[in-house]
C-alpha cells in the first residue's frame, strides 16, 4: 500500500472518491510529503502519575512527558487558498480502539501545530495567532471480513439512560472507514475504478472467479503495478506477468501462492538435476548395452528417464515444502490471535466481546484467558 499510494494521482482520487464523495478537490500536483511521526510533551503532575509513560525527561527540574504517534499516510494540500492535511491509516483487521486511536492522532497533531505556532508567534512578537490546519482522516480497510467493530467515539461508551439525550454534549468521533470491499468504483477517474469494480466481488469466491474470467481483457490492459497491487490486496494465488493476471479461490490464497513458488523452485531444482543424472544414466545404460546401437538408444532415453526422476523428485519437494508453509501460518495464527486476546483481556475487556471483536470461538478464548498471566502478557508483547 505504501508504494502503491507513493504516486500522488493515485493518493489524489483515492481522498477525491472516498473523503470528497467523487469530487475533484485534490489536484496531485499540491501534495506534499510531510512527517508522518508526530509527538508532544506534558508536566509529569500528580494526576499523571499512573500514566503509562512511552518517553520522559526532566526540564528545568520538571519531569516531562512525550506522547509519541506515527500515522501510516499523512499529506499536505498545499495549494493558494486551500490548505488542509489528509491522514490515512490502513487495517488489515477491524480494531475496537480505533475510534480512540485516531482522536489521539489528531489530538497530537493539532497540539503540535500549536507547539510550532506558538514558537513562531514568539519569535515573531506577533499576538495574533495563526489558524489551525484542518485534518482530514480515514481509515482504509482491507480486511476479507466485514468491519465489525466500533466507527464512533460514543458507540464504545455506556452512556446512562438519565443523561442519553444530551448525550449530543458528549465529543463524538468518526473514524471515516473506507471499506476497500464496498466502494463505488464511478467515484474514482484512475486505475482505482478497476480496483473497486474487482474488488466489490472479493467477498463472494464465486462471483470473484466469473468476475475475473469475464473481463480478462479489461484487467490485462492495467498497468504491472496495479495488478500486483490486486494480487496483494487478494492475498491469494496470483499470475502476474507483462499480459495477464489470473486471481484463483481466496480461500486457498496462500496455499496457492506457496504452491507456485514451490513449482517454480521445482522446475529449476528438475532442471539442474536432469543433465547430470542423463549423462550417468546414459554411461550406465551403454556399458550394459552392445556396440553403438546400444548407445544410442541410451542417449536417446536418457535425458527423458533423467527429467521424469528429477520432476518426481521436484513433485515431493514442492509437496514437503507446501506442507510446512501450512505448519508455520497456522502457528503464526494463533500465536498473532493469542497475543491480542492477552492484550485486550490484560486492558479488561470481557471474553465475550473478545470473542465476538475478533471472530474467535468463546471456549477458545476463554482457555486462553484461564491461562493468562502479566508475565505472559509482557513476553508476547
């Protein structure tokens, strides 16, 4: 994603057609880069004592503390008269805590515009302050399943039934999801459009293979970038190369793209083996064999015996190979699934919205939970 959004008219119609409903507000030429890590220091007070502290120093006597924050994507708008920032951040699997996640990010980077306005104003001697340069955020979802955690600050708040209907007095945050699943590809003016249009059958196997078959044409004209883009955002067995792109079951993604690789490697390992075993075969075959008939039949078949051994051979590598792929993502799976259970359960939230957030067997988190520890907690951190 970092490379693919690195192009400025890509990064221009993907905000133009999700942020700015289609219309053409962005022109890439007034994009700029800026830096995406952001921090911001307090006095260490009393209040501040149980606060988990990233980074401290002292000042002056006085014990400080920095809040650090990176964002994935963050741009300026730079043009005479419009000026604006554009944040991004990009998910792979709905997270509760986005909502605050990303108040925190704009609560950071409007505090340090005003550290830096503040010391301009100062060394200025100007007593008019400047204006804030508005954010823009959103959040870019690849995930295969559908996003089924909080988007808003007050949906993650128990809000007592005496005070609901001022509940209008209560700071609300919106975290601008952008579903990559679920867009309207007539929104968008660049290769983003054939994008959408493949990706709005990604969820549906079926559909996504006929999809795919039905505009072979269509998708061989995409440039070598964006059909690897596709295949990355897949995630599943892909055929890229200068015509075409051939997108297989989502469900055996990876086993497919492991399986080609393994074919490949395969193919190479038949080939280096092949030459070698035909010539022993062959000095083999022509001692036991008389006179230079004999011989010939033996460099005739040799080469052809020698390939179908080397491709047997190549057969059960690949397979050995395949199947300790398998091993490791589904270890690494649950390690990646445990370490979040321990992680929420340690901040307290129940087993069953652990279970329900991440689409996880409750009696799976539950044993897990039972044997949770801080110790273990820290060391899968």
């Amino acid at each position: 994603m970092q490379e693919y959004l690195a192009d400025h008219e890509r990064f221009a119609d993907l905000i133009n057609g999700t942020v700015f409903a289609g219309k053409q507000i962005i022109e890439a030429q007034y994009l700029k880069e800026v830096q995406r890590k952001k921090r911001v220091s307090v006095a260490d007070t009393a209040d501040l004592v149980n606060l988990q502290k990233k980074n401290s120093s002292s000042q002056n006597g006085t014990k400080r503390i920095y809040l650090e924050r990176e964002r994935d994507f963050l741009r300026l708008y730079d043009k005479p008269g419009c000026r604006f920032l554009i944040a991004c951040e990009v998910e792979s699997s709905a997270d509760y805590e986005m909502p605050v996640r990303c108040l925190t990010y704009d609560g950071v980077e409007y505090t340090n515009q005003l550290k830096a306005r503040k010391q301009k104003d100062d060394s200025e001697k100007n007593h008019e302050r400047q204006p804030l340069i508005p954010v823009f955020h959103l959040v870019v979802y690849l995930g295969e399943k559908r996003w089924i955690s909080k988007q808003h600050l007050q949906e993650m708040m128990k809000i007592p039934e005496e005070v609901k209907k001022f509940s209008g007095q209560l700071p609300e945050y919106d975290i601008g999801l952008v579903d990559i699943h679920e867009q309207n590809p007539d929104l968008f003016h660049t290769e983003w459009k054939e994008i959408f249009k493949i990706m709005n059958h990604s969820r549906k196997k079926e559909e996504l293979r006929k999809y795919i078959e039905d505009h072979k044409e269509e998708i061989q004209k995409l440039s070598v970038e964006t059909r690897w883009f596709l295949g990355i955002l897949l995630e599943q067995y892909t055929i890229v190369d200068e015509r075409v792109m051939e997108v297989k079951d989502m469900c055996e993604a990876w086993d497919g793209a492991v399986k080609l690789q393994a074919q490949i490697e395969g193919r190479v390992i038949a080939q280096e083996l092949a030459p070698k075993m035909a010539e022993e075969m062959a000095a083999k075959m022509a001692e036991e064999m008389a006179a230079k008939i004999a011989k010939d039949m033996a460099a005739d078949m040799a080469p052809k015996m020698a390939e179908e051994m080397a491709g047997e051979m190549a057969e059960e590598i690949v397979e050995k190979r395949l199947k300790e792929h398998k091993q490791r993502l589904k270890r690494k799976e649950k390690e990646r699934n445990k370490k979040v259970v321990y992680n929420m359960f340690a901040k307290g939230y129940p087993q069953e919205e652990i279970s329900e957030v991440l689409n996880l067997p409750f009696s799976k988190v539950k044993k897990w939970c039972k044997n949770f520890s801080k110790d273990a907690a820290v060391e899968m951190a």
